[in-house]
C-alpha cells in the first residue's frame, strides 16, 4: 500500500472523517470532561490508547472471529482493555483518574472505538488498522484539548492547569497563565458552556470545508476565479 493511501486515511482521522466534529460521535465525554485543557488530553491519551490496541487485537484476530459473535467479542475485547487503561491511570494518575472518574470506565460504550473495529480493523490488515485507530484517536483528542483549552481559558484564565499534578510533575512546563487577575466566565466551565464552544468549532470546521471543497474546484477548473 502506497504513503498517499497511509496519509488518507491519516487526513480522515485527524479531519475529513473527525470522531465528534464530522462523525458526531463520543460527544458525552467531549461535553463532560473538558472543562480544561488538561482532563481533554488526559481523556485523549487514554481513548487513544485503547482504541489503538482494540484495533490491533481485532485487525490480528480478524480471520478468527466469527461474524455471528463479532461484536460480543468486540466489545469484550474493549471492555478488558478499558479495565487495564482504568487500573493503570488510578495506580499512576490517580489525580486525573478522580477528575476523569467514571468516563475513563465508559470508553467501552464509546462508540467511535466500536466503530473503527467493525468498520476498519475487523476488514484490514495490521498496519493500516493500526494507522486508523491512531489517526482517529488523535483527531478525537485534538478536539478535546481545544475545546478544554477554550472553556478553560475563557472560565479562568490558565491554560493545562493542574498538569503536573494531574498528569506528572514532567508536564509541570504546560501550566500557564494565560489572562493575569482574570475574573473569567463561569458559564464557560459549567455543562452549557461545552455546548457553546462544540457547536462554535462544528460551524468553524463546515465553513473550512465549504472553503477547501470551493479551492478545490476552482483548482480542477469546475468553478471560475471570481475577482
């Protein structure tokens, strides 16, 4: 398989095909864990790693799996992984895992992670499946920490507050301030201002797509240059 076919399915990930902006997927912990920047990544990071591993064992097992059971094993397969990323986060983030709480546990009803094992790895070989479930981990975690990155900035000013705590003292260099004596926006960290910043990045990602779809016509010739 070509580099171009690879980076495909890399831009689909990231943008074209976008778990929550283009999918509408996992939205309940978009919504509800990123009330800063740092609970986004956390979340991030740990629905990268169980999707990326999920896809690897089903993509490895495909050929094994009967169709008539697929998604009871398919589930089950998320649900252990789910436990090992929970066990781990609690022994090693056990800050973040409070903060988090029962979201890192309901990554096994996420159903983007489901999603990719039945549509792309239960259907293609190791690698590309494995480029796939990091491609859409990443474009799912890109979206959290800017969406927590907004409310937080506008809620309280900071910027990946608490990151030494909650993620390690190494992350220790993330902690900003970015709006001194800043009285901040309550409504920002509260559950009404995640709706407000989702359906803000939803019709920013529409019109870049209306404008790159429009380049791109201009560019094989469909549409004239208007000046």
């Amino acid at each position: 398989m070509s580099n171009a076919y690879y980076g495909r399915i890399f831009r689909d990930g990231l943008w074209d095909n976008n778990v929550p902006l283009s999918q509408m997927l996992a939205l309940c912990p978009a919504l509800a864990t990123t009330t800063s920047a740092t609970n986004g990544l956390g979340m991030g990071i740990a629905t990268v790693f169980v999707m990326t591993l999920c896809s690897l064992v089903v993509s490895t097992l495909r050929n094994v799996i009967s169709p008539a059971v697929r998604i009871p094993v398919f589930v089950t397969l998320i649900a252990g992984v789910v436990t090992l990323v929970d066990l781990a986060m609690n022994a090693w983030m056990h800050s973040l895992y409070q903060v988090l709480g029962i979201f890192i546990a309901l990554i096994v009803s996420n159903c983007a992670v489901l999603g990719r094992a039945e549509v792309f790895a239960a259907k293609q070989p190791i690698l590309p499946s494995l480029i796939d479930a990091l491609a859409m981990g990443l474009g799912f975690t890109w979206v959290l920490v800017l969406m927590g990155g907004i409310r937080e900035i506008l809620g309280s000013g900071t910027l990946f507050a608490h990151a030494s705590s909650l993620l390690g003292p190494h992350f220790a260099w993330m902690e900003t301030v970015v709006l001194p004596n800043y009285q901040g926006v309550l409504i920002m960290i509260l559950p009404p201002g995640a709706f407000l910043v989702i359906g803000l990045l939803l019709a920013v990602k529409r019109k870049m797509d209306q404008y790159l779809r429009e380049r791109e016509r201009i560019r094989s010739g469909a549409l004239p240059v208007l000046n």
